[in-house]
C-alpha cells in the first residue's frame, strides 16, 4: 500500500506537526455574573465551578483570569432592583457599569465585554419592552443603544447585544458613534437560537421569562438560512464580530457563518453544555479533560475564533500543563 494515513499518526511529536486545528488560551472568553454586596462568592447549583460575584470578589477573579492568559471576560449583571424596562441595565450606577470600571482599574490588559441586554433587569424576565404581552422592537432598541453607551462610558472595550431585536446593531453603532465611542467594538449575538441549552444560565442571571417564551425573537432552531440571514444584516449594520449561540448543538451554523463573512466568528458554548459535562465528570463517566478539550477544539475545527466558555478557566490549565 502505497498511501497509509497511519504514518502520520505514528508519534505525539508527528501528530502535533501536522494537526490542521490548534486550540489556544487566546481563543478564550469567560463569562462571569456580577452582583451586588461585598465579598460574594455565591456558587451556582447547576453549573459547578461557577460562581456570582460582587464587585471585590469580581476584580480578584478577573486578577486570576489574566494571570491564565485568558485575554477577556464577558459581564452579565444581576441588579438589586428590577422594574418594567429595566432601568438599572443603562443607569450610570448600574452594576455592570461599576464593575466595568472597577475591572479597568485594578487589572491591566484585560479586555472586558459587556452583554447588552435587559432580560437580567427587567421585571418580567423578557430580553426588551413589553406591551400588551408583546416584546416591542424599536423601543426595546432604543433603550439597548443606551446600555451600549454607558457600558463604554464605563470603559467596556467591547459591547454584546443579546437580545435578538431586529435593528439593534445598526442603532448602538450610531449611539456609540455619536457619543464618542466610534473605537467601542460591537460583538452581536447574529445567531441567537431559542433553545433548551440556556437553562443553568437563566438560574445564574435570575432572568429566566415570567411568561411565555423567547420564540418570538431568538431564532427557530430548525433553521439555518436565516442565521446567514442575521449575520449579513448585522455586518451590514456595522458588527465588528458576530457569534453564534449555542455552539455544541449548533457546529453546522459555525461553519455556514464563518464561511459567508469574513468578520471574526465567535461560538458560544453555553451553560447547558457546560453543565452536561460537569454532570457526567462528577458522576465518573468521562474523563472531563479529554472531553472539555474534544468539544472546545471542535468548535474552533467548525469555524469559530473566539469561543466563550465557561470551561475557560479549566482548559487554560490544561492547555498549559500540556
């Protein structure tokens, strides 16, 4: 046999020469909750190795993220009060603002991303304006632009809407430019789909919808052109990177997305992956490492070239020790 796959497989040092993906502590994001009060460190039932924090207990955390290499850190806030439109995601005081600022003082170099959205403030646990049972577009976009404009006033490098409202990039874009923030990088979430991957997350930001559901804005997880859909209008809009979320279930809009544009790609493994895993791990039936490191690289193999993960702090380690 003249062609023999297998000799390139015949050493780690072979193996490592010529593998086509390589994961990196680079390609990480870690997302983190931030509440109020002073020395919380409150762990998360369904999502082992997470934690809430206050502010102080915040900034030590993202002094440990750093140290990891880990290059950012993406900030959900959980308010002390909420009301119908949410008034504290785009207050001067609010916590994300304050912990954006707190960050920017005491750890260098750490870029900060800042998830744009209300469902965490609201009253109603819904992602914008509710009228008559029904999420508002425009003016749900209208109070997103003001968020994005007092998270960068904070000093947040880069801004994350969330939220799925139609327009929503176009009209940050124009707020942050006009209010000086033309250097403010925006991430949208193009592809957000309505999916039961979100659970654990909606316990850890206390956002989970008091009525109804989300469908009516994150995306129908049976489709896939209008994911491609989504990230042209939002590049179009002036996206500077778009993501894809969920990521594990989700690996074939990946590589739609990351080959019909050529703006950064981010992929969101979320808490639902996350705590599959860790559930599995604890009970001793993977290996958490391999596994954890499996999944990671093969959304980087999908397309991705940042990928938000909650196991970011677990891979760094692992890939370091390697």
């Amino acid at each position: 046999m003249r062609i023999r796959p297998r000799r390139l497989r015949t050493t780690e040092t072979l193996r490592l020469m010529v593998r086509e993906t390589r994961l990196s502590v680079d390609d990480f994001v870690y997302p983190a909750f931030v509440v109020p009060g002073k020395g919380v460190r409150e762990s998360i039932p369904s999502m082992p190795g997470c934690f809430r924090f206050s502010i102080d207990s915040l900034v030590a955390e993202a002094k440990e993220i750093k140290g990891l290499g880990i290059p950012a850190i993406l900030l959900f806030g959980i308010p002390e009060t909420k009301d119908e439109i949410g008034t504290e995601a785009f207050s001067p005081d609010g916590i994300v603002q304050r912990a954006v600022k707190a960050i920017k003082a005491h750890v260098d170099n750490l870029l900060v991303i800042t998830d744009v959205c209300l469902c965490e403030y609201t009253s109603h646990g819904h992602c914008g304006v509710v009228r008559d049972g029904k999420v508002i577009n425009d003016l749900t976009r209208e109070l997103l632009a003001k968020i994005a404009v007092s998270h960068a006033g904070a000093g947040a490098d880069i801004v994350a809407p969330s939220d799925m409202m139609d327009g929503r990039v176009a009209a940050i874009r124009d707020a942050l430019d006009s209010s000086g923030f033309q250097d403010t990088a925006i991430m949208s979430y193009s592809a957000k789909y309505a999916s039961a991957f979100y659970g654990p997350f909606r316990e850890a930001a206390e956002s989970a919808p008091q009525f109804g559901d989300r469908k009516s804005y994150q995306m129908d997880p049976a489709n896939a052109r209008e994911a491609l859909k989504e990230v042209r209008l939002d590049v179009d809009e002036g996206a500077d990177i778009v993501m894809v979320k969920p990521a594990l279930a989700y690996m074939d809009i990946i590589r739609l997305v990351r080959d019909a544009t050529d703006v950064p790609v981010a992929a969101y493994n979320v808490s639902g992956e996350y705590a599959m895993v860790k559930a599995a791990a604890q009970n001793g039936w993977i290996d958490e490492e391999r596994i954890v490191l499996e999944v990671l690289t093969s959304i980087k193999r999908a397309g991705a070239d940042i990928i938000l993960t909650y196991h970011a702090k677990d891979a760094a380690r692992w890939l370091a020790s390697r």
